[in-house]
C-alpha cells in the first residue's frame, strides 16, 4: 500500500489482496463526499487498505468495532485465535493488537478508532459518510443491524461496501449476502462491482 511501511497483508485478518486493493481505490474515490466509515476492524487489515485510499484524498476514516470479537471469534468457534485473549479477563480483545496495527503503519493520523457496537456508533454519527464498509459479525441479526444503522448513512453518490458476500451458503455465511440482496431490493442502492467476496453498491438517491 502506498506510503505505508507495512504491507496490510502481514496483519492478522480475512480480506485478500484484491479484495483490499479494491477498498483502497474506493476510499480514494468516496472519501471527499465524506467520512470512510468501517464496520468490523478486528486488528486492523482491511483498515491500512481503506486508509491508504483516504489519505490520497485528504479523508479520513472512522473504525467502529467492540473489539471484543464478532460470534466466530469466540473460544471454541472456527475463527477464534487464542492470541487475541486478554489474559488477565481470558475475554477476546483485538483493540491493543488494532492500536499496534496503526501505530507501526503511521495511520494513527487518519484512521479515528470507534470503540462501540454498530448501532449505537452509528446513533451517534449524525453526518453522511462517503463510503460505508461491513465486515462486521456474520450472525443474521448483527449483518441486519450493521445494514439498517449505517445503509442510510451512505451519502448521495457514495458507496456501500459489503465483505464476504458469498451467495452459495456453502462458501460462507449467508447474512452477508442477505444484506447484499436488501440493499439492491431498498430502491437506494445500485450494485457497481466486486472483488473476490467484496461487493459494493453506490447510493443513487
Ligand atoms: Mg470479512
């Protein structure tokens, strides 16, 4: 990523290559109509790729997460990593490894963590955000929450990034697809592209 001293793909995290080049160029494109709003940053991949986008535009972007795992990165689950655990509460924490991921990455500057749920950092944003990106957790009603609090905070013209949208269900898990297909069916969005599992849409009214 341009300007960066770490490669994003070094950084723990779910998101390819391509899928990471496609954030940067839309954080480029979308950060002038305002804030690049990111749902999910778990230690920070996907963020260094939307940052590097914003910085070429003079934007910045909002990193809203807990920090306390989404349901698959609880112990016992298929995403868990034991090195994420607090030991001294033995609960997941990924803010110190995200704190870490944009302090060796000199993106401290750009990128405002939000440490809160979706929905209640999404009640205390009143503006209109350039681009939204979820990759929050996978669970229906967290994928349907994350969609209904920041979908209308998609300014005109900008874009709504969704991750691991795999239609098959096979292929992964389906609310993010869900989501996918409502923002299609709301009358605001029009699908625009994809890579790999990323689909994005852009606000047409
Ligand atoms: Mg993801």
């Amino acid at each position: 990523v341009t300007g960066s001293p770490v490669d994003p793909q070094s950084v723990k995290g779910f998101l390819s290559s391509e899928e990471g080049a496609a954030l940067t160029d839309l954080a480029r494109a979308c950060a002038p109509l305002g804030p690049v709003v990111e749902i999910g940053s778990y230690v920070g991949r996907s963020t260094l790729y939307l940052a590097a986008g914003a910085r070429e535009a003079g934007g910045v972007v909002i990193a809203v997460d807990h920090h306390r795992g989404s349901e698959e990165h609880q112990p016992g689950e298929a995403w868990h990593d034991p090195e994420l655990v607090d030991p001294e509460t033995g609960r997941v924490n990924t803010l110190p490894a995200f704190l870490e991921t944009l302090e060796r990455a000199g993106a401290r500057d750009v990128v405002q963590p939000v440490v809160a749920r979706s929905p209640d950092a999404a009640r205390a944003f009143a503006g209109e955000a350039g681009l939204v990106f979820i990759d929050g957790g996978h669970a229906l009603r967290t994928a349907l929450a994350d969609w209904r609090a920041w979908g209308p905070k998609v300014a005109p013209a900008g874009v709504l990034a969704i991750h691991d949208v795999f239609p098959d269900a096979r292929d992964g898990g389906r609310p993010p697809h869900e989501i996918w297909l409502r923002a299609k069916a709301s009358g605001l969005f029009d699908p625009v592209g994809g890579a790999g599992s990323l689909m994005w849409l852009r606000r047409v009214g």
